[in-house]
C-alpha cells in the first residue's frame, strides 16, 4: 500500500538498482518454510514451524531460542571463555583473574559441598538473636548491604521529575513466589505452584537444622500472603504518577514508626531529606505487620528468606531443593549443568569483567560503526513516519522529532569498564559472593545525590538482549545482540533490517509508547503532548490493549493486553520503521530473489526467525503473567496483523485468519 511509505520513498523506488548475483550476497538461506501453514493464516509458524517441530527442549532447559538466556551457543561461548581462563595463571587482581577465580570457585562443588550451611550459620544466628521488631529491622537493615534484600525494596536512581539528580526510592517486596497474584488465583496449576514452593522453603529450614519446616514455612507463607495484597499489580505499576510519591523522611518516620526510617537511613549512611515510596500502601501494611506479628514469626520469616537468598551459594542439597521447586515453576526436568548456572552466576556478579573478555574475543569494532549507521537510518525513517502521521498536529510532532533525534546510542559494549574493587579467592565460593554483592551494594548508592552517570549500561555487553531507558532517552544494543539471527555482515539488507533493524526500531518506539511518551527528550517526566494529541494517542493505545487482549497462547490463556501494551506499541512502530529504512536501501528497491525470496519476503522472513522460540508450557504460563513481552507468537503475528506492506508481500485476503480490513488495522506510529 503505497500510502504506507513517506514520498521520497516513492521517488526512489522507480530507480532500480540490480545487483550482480545477488545470491553472494547472502549467506543466511530460509530453509524449513512451512507450505502447510499459510502466511495469513500464522506467519509466525508459516516460517518456523518446521523448526519448531524439529527441536527439542533439552531436560535441563525451559525453553530453546535466539533471545536472551534461552540462546545456548552464546551461554557455550561465555563458558568456553570462563574454562579458558580460570585453567590459566593471571596477575592477582587482574579482571581475568577475578573471572577464572569466581568460576573456578563456583565450580569446586566438592568443598562447597563439605561446607555446607556453615559459611551462613553466623548470619543465622543473628536471626536468633534478635531481641525485639527494632532487632527485625535492624538486621534487615544491615543484609541489604550485603545484597540480601527482604523486606525493603530500596534503590538509587534519577528522580523522574528531574532527570539530572538521583534520588533514593524504595519499592515493594517482601515476596518469594514471582508474583503477587500466585498468592490469590485458585486454578490447579498456581496452587501446585504454592505448593511446591511451600515445599522449598520447608527443605531449606530442615536443611538449616531447624525443626519442623513444614509447620513454620505456614508462618512465612501467610506473612508473605499478606504483604501480597498490599502489592500492585504490574499492570497497576504500568503508572508512573502513581509510582511517584516523595514524602520527606520526618514525615515518613511518623507515617511508618515501626520501621523508623531515620534509624535505616543513618545505618546505611544515606544522607537524604526525602525518599520515593513507589507503593506507600505496601509500606504502610508492613509497618502495621511489623507491629502485629509476633517477633518469632518474624525471625522464622527471616530465617526463610535469608537461606532462600543464599540457597544457591551453600552446596548440592539446597541447590536440589531450589531445583525441585523450578522444576514445578518453570517446567525443566533436569538440573543444568554446573557450568552453565556458572555462567549465569559469572554474569550476573561480575558481568562487565566477563563482558570485557566476550567482546575482545568475540566482537567486531566495525560492527559498531555499522550497527550505528543502521541506528540513523531507523531515525530518519521514524521522522518520516512522524511526518506523515494523520492524528498528530504539527507542534506535537516537532516535538516528538526532537526527542528523536535527542536519543543518545550505545552500541557493543561500554566506552567506560565498570571496575569490580573486591579480591576473590579461588577456594572461597560463599564469600567472594557476599564480597561481590556487598560491592553491588556500593557501587548502586555511591551515585546517591549526585547526576545519573550517564557512561553506566544495564545489562552486560555479552546479554543477547536490547533496551531503552527513559530517563536517559537513550538506546543500548549490546555486543550480544549484534550476532545472527539479529545481525550478520555477510547477510542481504532485507534479513538485517528484519533482524536488527526492527530491533533497533522496536527500542526507538519505546520512548513513544505509554510510558516513553510521558518522558521528554531530558528524560524528565513532563507532558510534551497538546491534549488533543495526547487523547488521540490514548484512544490508539486503548485499541492495541483491547486487540492483544483477544490473543490467547496455550489454548485458553489470555495476553495481558495492559501489561504488553508498552512492547506491543514497540512491536509495531519497530517492524513499520524498519521496513521504511528498508525500503531506502538498494535492496529495499528491487525485486531480485535471492535463494527464491523477494526482499520483501526475506525482510519478513528475518522478523520471524528472530522471535522463534519454544519454550514449556509451565514457562509460558510464567511468562504471560510476569513478562512485559508478548509470547514470541504474538509479537510477530499481532503486528503483521496491522502491517499493511505484508499484506501485499504474501498477498493476503479476508479468507485467511489473521486478515484485517484497512480499517481494523491499527496504526500508532
Ligand atoms: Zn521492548
């Protein structure tokens, strides 16, 4: 549909540009397209079906994909750095030596075992000797120092009505099930889950040489049930007003007097006059639960939560327990290896000095500069996009075009290392972790009153993963993502810009979407909109919201069309962008096939390879009610869906099932 594409695009389009053999051109082939299944119908599973049945979930995995943890090579490649380095000599204090010592230590599973519960048994026993509910406090108060946060969610970031300082905010927690809502629903499958993670927290106590775990996980569950029904909901959390309530700290000391903030504050030594409460009416109910709850309770709850926050660090059998309880969560069979909870271990303690390995083995500079010059191209094609827009009035548009154009991006790996200042003992597994966590602790409050530091990522360079951050109004595309199927230099425009094009234009429509678009180009949250324009792109909103509602995976469950609306939005103006910017390359003009493919059915194509995942069924069940993402399904049958420029590419008709007229085609951005 030609009213699809901004006018100079048009103009281009009648110069064609054949390239000689275009088959060179790439060495990415779609094999394995499914001619059962047709593109209107599930172009998702049109393209992987035949994958999708070919694969196989390993035992110890909950799913198999491209994205994020669930892509296996790249956890093989932080391994195979990890046993390389800690099977070699390295100066002491060395990043490589830091590394290969924590792996090294993580992987001594036979002294980790002879420990045992020990290296934690002093902690425990300042559980037993808390006197009194300001004991509670206190020692709640000095764990978060170590990383072990219970009850007080507390963070230092930028204060959304001014960017430019960070401020302390303390959210909601408290909770061991992944969620406020396993606590209420009823239907089998969460109550197997309540049970089971009953069942967990019980071991653990046991484990711990206490008596009667079963009986005391009771006290615990229904301290947390309670605490839970203070919690938001994450769809509630979605608004950001809400989640905006600064209250200086006298006041919050009379409104909470049993937590006695003055007190945490000085312990911690944060010097502050007042405090965001993201949810005031979860720390309302815990100041009355600490008041009400007798003290053993309290000290049988911390008990639970402190082994639950150290069960991974204290050998095989708290280790089997936490398994067995994801194993009804999550839906593996078997354990993973130990290497590969290492991996993730490694990355998740000392991320950007294993990052800094990953990417002198396994990044390319040029594919930074490349990767950028993709990043600009995305821009101007949403400013043309913007341009043409029907429902905006020209001043919000300016407006929306300088935010743009104001967005900062990081591409591969940060210009400045963050450095991990603790030394770590090859024979010290327990406490090179409370050392790593206690300097987390520190490097999170060192920035307190002071600017946001602005150089900081917020996933490591090897995550296979992308984001946007609104209060810096900047996009970040690790070196993990800038691989196939996202990325590959030898590979055609079309599958490029359907891999990491639409990434890139997924990450620039987030500071457009429900949330983004509440932000400025500071990144400060301040309306920009005219009311007109803002009411209009509610409505637009509302009806995205309302379409995923109508989507179900596994059957019978339903997309949380509010908690995805801010992915979905993204989905969407990603995939419309990236075809525009597509559509001003060389390749993007003509329509010679490559391996029997137009451009445009491989640009298609790619956008449904990068998603292709299969995951459990107890996963997905998981993911649908804590994951901001819509099942890999939806995110690309939904937007196709709205897509116009597909219609015409698979030639589409009102027979097939994911059919829209013009009118039910839903258009944001
Ligand atoms: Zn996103």
């Amino acid at each position: 549909m030609k009213n699809f594409l901004p006018f100079f695009i048009i103009a281009l389009l009648v110069v064609s540009c054949k390239k000689e053999k275009p088959e060179e051109l790439s060495r990415i082939e779609f094999t394995g397209i499914s001619q059962d299944i047709r593109p209107g119908d599930n172009f998702f599973m049109h393209v992987n079906k035949i994958w999708y049945d070919s694969v196989q979930i390993a035992d110890d995995q909950v799913g198999v994909g491209s994205y994020s943890f669930l892509n296996i090579p790249q956890r093989q490649k932080l391994q195979n750095i990890l046993e390389e380095v800690s099977n070699q000599e390295h100066p002491l204090g060395s990043v490589e030596q830091k590394v290969g010592d924590f792996y090294a230590s993580g992987m001594d599973t036979v002294r980790i075992d002879a420990r045992g519960v020990e290296p934690i048994k002093p902690i425990l026993e300042e559980i037993d000797q808390i006197k009194d509910r300001a004991g509670v406090v206190a020692f709640v108060t000095a764990q978060m120092e170590s990383g072990n946060n219970s009850i007080i969610g507390l963070r230092v970031g930028p204060d959304i009505k001014n960017s430019s300082i960070n401020i302390l905010h303390i959210g909601q927690a408290g909770l061991g099930l992944p969620d406020r809502d396993y606590y209420f629903k009823t239907d089998s499958s969460t109550v197997g889950i309540q049970r089971a993670y009953k069942k967990y927290l019980a071991s653990l106590l046991d484990l711990a040489g206490g008596e009667n775990g079963a009986q005391q996980v009771e006290i615990v569950y229904d301290l947390e049930k309670q605490l839970a029904q203070s919690h938001k909901t994450r769809i509630e959390r979605r608004n950001i007003q809400a989640n905006y309530n600064k209250f200086s700290v006298a006041d919050l000391a009379q409104r909470n007097p049993n937590l006695s903030w003055t007190k945490i504050l000085s312990t911690l030594a944060l010097e502050v006059d007042s405090i965001n409460v993201q949810q005031p009416a979860y720390y309302e109910k815990l100041d009355q639960l600490l008041g009400s709850v007798s003290l053993e309770d309290w000290k049988t709850y911390l008990r639970a939560h402190t082994l639950e926050g150290y069960a991974d660090f204290l050998g095989s059998p708290f280790e089997k327990a936490s398994f067995e309880y994801s194993k009804i969560l999550l839906g593996q069979s078997q354990q993973q290896p130990r290497e590969q909870s290492m991996v993730q271990q490694v990355d998740r303690m000392l991320g950007f000095a294993l990052g800094q390995l990953y990417v002198k083995r396994y990044f390319d500079q040029e594919d930074k500069e490349r990767v950028s010059e993709l990043v600009s191209n995305l821009q101007k094609a949403f400013e043309a996009r913007m341009t043409q827009l029907d429902w905006m009035s020209d001043s919000t548009k300016a407006k929306a075009k300088e935010k743009l154009y104001a967005i900062t991006k990081k591409v591969g790996y940060p210009d400045v290392w963050r450095e991990y200042d603790v030394s770590i003992d090859r024979d010290k597994y327990f406490e090179n972790v409370v050392a790593l966590r206690k300097n987390a602790y520190q490097y999170r409050i060192k920035d307190l009153n002071k600017a946001p530091n602005k150089e900081e990522w917020a996933t490591t360079p090897s995550t296979v993963t992308a984001y946007y951050r609104s209060s810096h109004n900047e996009i970040v595309f690790p070196a993990g993502i800038l691989q196939f199927p996202y990325y590959d230099k030898e590979s055609d425009d079309a599958v490029n810009y359907g891999g990491i094009g639409m990434v890139i234009g997924h990450e620039l429509t987030h500071a457009f979407d429900d949330n983004g678009s509440q932000f400025d180009k500071d990144g400060n949250l301040n309306n920009w909109w005219t009311p007109q324009d803002l009411e209009k792109f509610k409505a637009k909103t509302q009806q995205l919201i309302e379409r995923y509602d109508s989507f179900t995976i596994l059957d019978s469950i339903q997309v949380k069309g509010a908690l995805t609306i801010g992915e979905n939005t993204a989905d969407n103006g990603g995939i419309a962008i990236a075809y525009d910017a597509f559509k001003l390359t060389q390749q993007g003009q003509d329509t010679v096939r490559i391996n029997g493919y137009t451009p445009d059915e491989r640009f298609f194509m790619s956008i449904a390879r990068i998603w292709r995942v299969k995951v459990r069924d107890e996963f997905m069940r998981n993911y649908v009610t804590t994951n901001s993402h819509s099942p890999a399904l939806w995110r690309v049958n939904g937007p196709l869906m709205n897509f116009t420029p597909f219609y015409e590419t698979f030639d589409l008709g009102a027979e097939d099932q994911n059919f829209r007229s013009e009118e039910e085609r839903i258009r944001i951005w």
